[in-house]
C-alpha cells in the first residue's frame, strides 16, 4: 500500500501586509494573503497580530506555521496549502 505524504510547512517568507509565502514539503508554494482574517477578527487576544511587526514574527512548529509563544495564532494547514484561510 502506497504511503501518503503528510502535508507540512518548510518555509515561510514574509512578503508585504499580511502575505506569506509558504513553502511545502512536496515542493508546492503557496502565496497566502492573512489580511482578511486580521482585519475581520474581533477577538482581543489576537488583535496584537494587526501590528505588522507582530505579524510578521511567525514561526514553523512541527510543521506548522504559527504565531506566539503558546500558539495564539495557527491555521490548518490544509488551508495554507489552497492558499485560502477561512
């Protein structure tokens, strides 16, 4: 039986505004634009993320790309890799 490959974030480059380039572990990249989610969120605890200096402080966790020292931000990465974040 054919083994799956799970799909993980390698890389993530900061573009411009809220746009991430993210690179995958099957060679894909994805350009992913955050801005609507920033900026239709009313949630306290992640308005920090509306600052670009602290959006822009992103990091990759076992293949996830995250934000914050207890994972404030995350997003399924399945979203990330179509490119579109609900």
């Amino acid at each position: 039986m054919p083994r799956t490959l799970s799909i993980e974030v390698k890389k993530a480059t900061y573009l411009d505004g809220y746009k991430i380039s993210i690179l995958f572990n099957d060679g894909k990249n994805k350009v992913v634009d955050f801005s609507d989610f920033i900026s239709h969120n009313n949630k306290v605890a992640l308005a920090k993320y509306k600052n670009l200096t602290t959006f822009k402080k992103f990091k990759i966790v076992d293949g996830n790309l995250v934000w914050g020292k207890d994972w404030d931000l995350i997003f399924p990465v399945w979203e990330l890799y179509r490119g579109k974040i609900n």
